[in-house]
C-alpha cells in the first residue's frame, strides 16, 4: 500500500481540549469508562499523570450521555473567599476551616444536580414544583427544613454559580461575627491588643474569642443539608432509570491561589462521599497525580488519609493492547481521505523493527503507557520526515532524540508543583549507569547535586532538594536526600525498580505509585526509563527494562 506523507502531518494534539479534530473518531473505550460511568461503581476520581486520558474520558461523558453539567471551576469565582477579611484572618490564626470549605462544596454541587431536572431548569415552572413539594412534604419536619435550605433564598436559586458562592460566604461570615460579639475589625484589634498584654486574663480572653470562632465554623455543617440529602435521594432524583452526571476537570489550573486550592481540592473528596446517598448520580473529577501529591503533602497535617479514599480512585492504565488500537485509530484517521476501501495501520505506516525490536515496541517502551506519549513520538516521527511513504528505523532513532529531551523537559513541569525545580536531581542520572544500586548514589555524587543547587547555578531553584541540600549543610549526613532522590525519581517515572534477583522491574504508572524503600535490599537494583537514555547521553540497554 503506497502511502503519501506529507510535511505538517500529525497524529492528534497533546491535550484533549485541543485534540477535537481526532477525539471524537479515535476515541478508545477501556473499562475505565465503564467503571467511571457506572452509578454503582464507588470510583469516581480519574486519577492519572499528564496525557493519561482524565479529560478525554470527561469529555467523552459529556458528549455521549444524557443528564450531564460541566462545572467549571473557574466559574465558582472562589478567589473571592481569598478577599474575604473574615475567612483570611481566620486562616492566619490557624483556625480550621476545612469544615466550611466542605459545605461550600455540597451547596453548589446540590444546587447544579437540582438544575439538571426539568422541572427546576425554569423558574416558573419550579414555583409550581415546589409548592407541590411544600404541600405534601409538610407533616415531615426533616423534608421541611430541606425545602427551606433550599429555596429560601428566591430569586437567587436561579442565579450563577458566583452569585450562590457569595451568597453562602455572607451567611457564615454574619454567623462568625453575631457569634464573636462584634466586628471582624473590633476583633483583630483585641487579639493584637491581647498579644502585647500579657497578664492571664487578657490571654485567656484571646483563647475565648478564638474558640468561639473555631466553634462556629464547625457549626457550619447545617443539619440541613443532611436534609437535603435524603430530600434529593427520595423524592427528587428516585427516577432510578435516569442517570444522572456532573462532572469537573481543570482542577489544576490557576482558578483560585494555589494555598486555597489545595484545600479546596482536599474539602471535594471530602465531599464526594456525601452525595452517594443519591444512587442515579455520579460526580466524577478529573485529577493529576502530581496534583493529589501536592495536596497529600500540603493538608495532611490535617489528616488527610489517601487510603481512606482509595476505592473512590480510578488509576488510569492502559495495556498494550488498548494502546496499539488508539494508535492504529489515530493512523486510520491521519489518512481516511487517501484511502476508501482499505484501513491502514501502525504496521503500514512503520517498518517492522528497530534495530532487533518490534517498532511499536520500541515505541512503546519509551513511554509511560499512556497516549499523549505516543502522540508527542509518532509527531516527531513525522517531523523528521522529507517525503516519501514510509516511516523507516532511521527516522524513528532521529526522532528518539527530540522525543526524549521533551519528555526530561515535561517530567521536570509536570512535578514542578509537587516537588520544585527537578532538572538537577535528574541530571544525577548522567552519572550513573543504566542500571544502578543504592551505593551507586554516592555521597560525592549528592555532594555535587547540592554545590550546583546551592551555589546558585540553578536560578531561583526552589523545592524539596534545596531543602534537603540545606539540611545537609548542616551537618546531617547524605542517606536523607539518597532517600528522597530515589524516591521522586521513582514516583515521577524517571527510574523503575527491580526489588531482588529474577524479578521484574516496577514502575510508577503500571505497579505501585509509591517506592517501598523498606523493601530495598543488596540485591535490590534501579533502572534508568528508556524514554530518557537519548537525553541522558546513554546507550540503549539490550533488553527491554518495561
């Protein structure tokens, strides 16, 4: 079959919300759609690297299924509990807000699921729907004090998103102050007065007003929207027939200031579980692995448990096999209008081998199984082309180099947010072989991580190996940041693991996500990713590593 591969040629975008031209057509349905969109299937959080497929997946729902609402959260204007004086003096006392955060979650998402139904999606007609609500619901005090929760606030029932958010930020900040006595104002003015005036009563007039604070934040689970719960289960959404989806992705974008965020993200898993009592709706969300890391690190003071939540998560993974029909997919629809009778594949496109390897092998184990990779290598495939029909094992190597110094480039931003300036710690791995021991890291090679970190080679250079570099200076000795290096290394992707003698390597994206260092031993040796050997100036290793 002669094909015709022209310059600009290309298989697709890097992300989904940019991929419309080859979405729609080479959609690949894993059991991870089925798993995600089934109302009794407790997973409910797609969780997955960069180019793992979370928005494709959300994007596909939205399409392809009746009864779904997108909530964007930059729709929420959330930045506007950053501008609340109230909420930012309380958080600055240390006063725990997480209760708050949770109920601001289920009022919106309450008021969103209610808007899916007919019958409230115009106002007119839900006037009527209510008052029927209030006629029969009336000898039951708990359906009662739902209704009025909810529609209490007229007009504003229908309002936007922001609006609702406001709406709420003012009750709680009038309960905190009619609670206090007085003034947000009058209050700071007595804890900085309390804080030059030492004596034991004025001390414990501080702790007073600080509890009472802390009191009714607490209080601010309204046992109303228990109510509410059981009002939406039984006598709303009891259509069991009818499914029913919100669904929220970007959840790693600037929408509100990162500090906030975290907590915003920590408080909606949080919140997942409350809306299970509706058994025909699933809220699905999207999140980034790097992002459910930051958020571990940055609130588990708190006691934020990821076990706790496991069996609402959905790892994404792909097999081989899913892969190879996502490429085959997108090749099909690179050429549909060259050819009519015939359906062309990787094989067709490719030759057969690279050097002793399969081709799509070869490909393959220079990823992290997942299919932006695939994109990014077969574009650069593309790229190196001058013409011609056939993509031959020449092109393929040449593309290899572009490939891999993108992919050393994206693993660095991809963790940026969870661990800091990662190029350094990666470079280490020019110092080693492609396979490696824990003794290979040796001081003299952290010594020499640490003089380029601290010595201002790296500008502005921030995160978790400053740190530990500073700590060293100290006086400490080199076995914590050996620790910490493998670890990353291994969370990001960067290195695979191979626990004892005969066994095979582990790696992040396909077997567990966090390195056990408790089960490091003599014969326990590191490997180099593939995807990083051109890169990193290293030979390819005779056998596959993945």
């Amino acid at each position: 079959m002669a094909f015709v591969l022209r310059p600009g040629m290309n298989v697709g975008a890097m992300s989904a919300e940019d991929d419309e031209a080859f979405l729609a057509d080479c959609f690949v349905e894993t059991t991870d759609l089925s798993r995600i969109a089934s109302p009794t299937n407790a997973r409910c959080i797609a969780l997955g690297r960069t180019g793992a497929g979370k928005s494709a997946i959300l994007l596909h729902l939205e399409d392809n299924f009746p009864n779904v609402v997108r909530l964007n959260p930059d729709s929420l204007s959330l930045n506007y509990i950053s501008n609340s004086t109230i909420l930012t003096y309380f958080e600055s006392l240390n006063i725990d807000l997480d209760v708050f955060y949770q109920l601001l979650w289920r009022h919106v998402l309450t008021i969103e699921l209610l808007q899916l139904k007919k019958q409230f999606s115009d106002e007119q007609i839900s006037q009527r729907v209510i008052a029927s609500f209030y006629e029969r619901l009336r000898p039951n005090e708990k359906k009662r004090r739902a209704l009025n929760y909810l529609f209490k606030f007229g007009d504003s029932f229908w309002s936007d998103t922001e609006h609702r958010v406001r709406e709420v930020l003012h009750k709680i900040e009038k309960s905190l102050e009619d609670e206090i006595g007085f003034s947000i104002e009058a209050f700071k003015a007595k804890v900085n007065a309390s804080s030059k005036d030492k004596d034991a009563s004025s001390v414990q007039q501080t702790i007073e007003v600080l509890n009472k604070a802390q009191n009714v934040v607490n209080g601010v689970q309204f046992q109303e929207l228990n109510y509410v719960m059981e009002f939406l289960s039984e006598d709303v959404f009891n259509d069991l027939n009818t499914q029913y989806f919100i669904i929220i992705d970007d959840l790693d974008t600037g929408w509100v200031h990162d500090k906030l965020r975290f907590k915003l993200v920590r408080a909606l898993i949080e919140t997942l579980r409350k809306f299970r009592k509706v058994k025909n709706l699933k809220i699905v969300i999207g999140l980034r692995a790097d992002l459910l890391e930051t958020v571990l690190s940055e609130t588990s003071a708190r006691g934020f448990q990821t076990e706790k939540y496991e069996d609402m998560m959905l790892r994404l993974r792909w097999s081989k096999e899913e892969l190879k029909t996502f490429t085959n997919k997108r090749i099909e629809h690179l050429f549909k209008d060259q050819y009519t009778n015939t359906v062309p594949t990787f094989e067709d496109a490719f030759s057969a081998r690279v050097g002793s390897q399969d081709t799509f092998d070869y490909i393959l184990d220079r990823t992290l199984h997942r299919p932006r990779d695939i994109i990014v290598f077969i574009n650069e495939c593309l790229d190196n082309l001058s013409g011609g029909s056939h993509i031959g094992q020449k092109i393929v190597r040449n593309a290899e180099a572009g490939y891999s110094k993108k992919r050393l480039r994206s693993l660095a931003d991809e963790w940026r947010e969870a661990y800091g300036d990662l190029e350094e710690p990666i470079n280490v791995l020019r110092e080693l072989e492609v396979r490696f021991t824990v003794k290979d890291v040796s001081d003299k090679v952290l010594e020499g991580l640490c003089i380029t970190l601290m010595a201002g080679d790296v500008i502005g250079s921030t995160g978790v190996f400053i740190n530990e570099c500073e700590i060293v200076t100290r006086g400490s000795s080199y076995d914590r940041i050996r620790r910490r290096l493998l670890e990353v290394l291994y969370i990001i992707g960067a290195i695979g693991v191979r626990m004892r003698k005969g066994g095979l390597y582990e790696w992040s994206y396909k077997n567990e996500p966090i390195l056990d260092f408790t089960g490091i031993n003599e014969e326990t040796i590191f490997a180099i990713h593939p995807m990083l050997f051109r890169a990193l100036n290293k030979k390819a290793d005779p056998s596959s590593l993945v």
